[in-house]
C-alpha cells in the first residue's frame, strides 16, 4: 500500500495575539520605544478590523491596500503610514519563522514601506545668540532653555539619550553613554559652558541613579515618564519659540 505523503501547515494564530506576545518580549529586553511602536501598529491594526479577529491568512496584498487607505484617510503622513507597515511586515515575518503563518512571495510590495526625506528643522546662529540669555523668569522655561542648549553642545544629543543618562556616564569632563535607539557606544567631551549648564540641571535627588530629574520615579514605568517629560519639555520650547515670535521655532528635534 502506498503511503499518503504527509503535509504540514502553519498552526495559524490571530494577528493581535501574536504582536501582544512581540511587544511583551520587547518590553522584557527593556526595549520601550520599539514597544510602543508595535503596540501603535497593532491598535491601528484592531481600529481597522473594528473588533473583528485577523488571521495571518487574512493579511493578503488587498487587504494591506485597503489598511493604507484607511490610514491615509486618517490624515496620517506617508512616513507614519510606511512605519506601520514595516512593522507589520517586521511581524508577519517572525510569525512564518515561527511556523504560524503562510509564507507568501513579494506580500509587502504593493504597499508604502519607504521613507520620505523630511525638512531639516533647524536655527540660525541669531537665535542661538538670543538664548544665550534668559527669555522669561519662569523657571520651568529658564530650565528648558538650558536644557535645549545643552542637547546641542552636547553634539545634537536625543532627548531620550539625556533623560536615561545615569550618573555614572559622566566621568570627569567626558560622558560615556550608548544611544537609547541603536545601542552604539558614544563619548562625548564636555566643554565648560555645557558642565555649568549641567550641573544648573542635574538631579537633586542622590539616591537616583540618574544624572537628570527626567525619570522622576526610578523602576516605575519609566518609560512613560520619559514619554511625560518630553512633552513637557516641547510644551516648553513651544512657549519659548512664542517668545521668539515663531510658535514652531523650536523642538527637541531641531
């Protein structure tokens, strides 16, 4: 008798699920950002389907097209739309490694998965002589000041890369830290108008670990702390860029 030649499926599993358990993996290592950017691409993702379950079968070159007109109708840019894509797509292929979805050829290629070339946000040397000195007596914008003109005398460093910066980064007039984003080594000499703005803002409190106050609660959901404090802060240089007389003058990704 001839044997039946036997074919193994995918044991397939819902979308939601299975980005719940990435972003759950992501959050463990400690990767936050990456996280929330999943977590953003699976609540468009339940947003489109309006409660409905999505089986990695479901995910065909149609539906993609039709999930990008969904979020293109929602006014989103072409680089946002093309960042939940890639997510998508970053998911889609873990779940085949994983033997819970179909493999199929060339899936992604009718839809957005590039990324556009934004306009440098930047400011002119007068402006940079204007926040030399102090815009407002308010504090909290005296401090976001200082604060602005240390990320750029610090060679354009993230706010994200200021905010976890331990104490133990800064050595002497050199800090040593990795980026937040890539997890590449960096050092930075500190030149002595920065130290000054440095030690202006460094952390009162001596039991944290961190040289800046941006993480105010250390090991509760610091992540969303920093999240807190970098909308403050871009609050902040909003009021200043009004000061400036340009309500979009400042951020901190100029």
């Amino acid at each position: 008798m001839k044997k039946r030649k036997l074919t193994t499926k995918p044991k397939e599993r819902y979308v939601s699920c299975f980005m719940a358990e990435v972003v759950a993996n992501l959050r463990q290592e400690g990767r936050m950002g990456t996280a929330h950017i999943y977590q953003s691409t699976c609540n468009r993702v339940n947003e489109f389907m309006q409660g409905r379950p999505l089986a990695f079968s479901d995910v065909t070159p149609e539906w993609l097209s039709s999930f990008q007109m969904f979020l293109l109708a929602r006014q989103l840019r072409w680089n946002t739309v093309s960042t939940y894509m890639r997510m998508l797509r970053a998911v889609y292929f873990r779940a085949v490694d994983a033997g819970i979805a179909p493999y199929r050829s060339r899936l992604f290629n009718g839809v957005y998965t590039g990324t556009e070339r934004s306009v440098k946000r930047a400011v002119g040397a007068d402006v940079f002589r204007r926040l030399q000195e102090p815009l407002s007596t308010d504090h909290n914008l005296e401090s976001a000041r200082m604060l602005f003109l240390l990320l750029f005398m610090l060679r354009g460093i993230p706010f994200v890369d200021i905010a976890f910066m331990r104490r133990c980064d800064l050595n002497g007039d050199v800090i040593s830290y990795r980026r937040r984003k890539t997890g590449s080594s960096l050092t930075v000499r500190v030149e002595p108008k920065a130290m000054e703005l440095i030690r202006q803002l460094q952390n009162k409190d001596k039991n944290s670990p961190y040289l800046f106050p941006c993480i105010q609660c250390p090991g509760s959901d610091e992540y969303r702390q920093y999240q807190r404090a970098l909308r403050t802060f871009n609050y902040r240089l909003y009021k200043m860029s009004k000061l400036l007389g340009d309500a979009g003058l400042l951020s901190s990704y100029t």
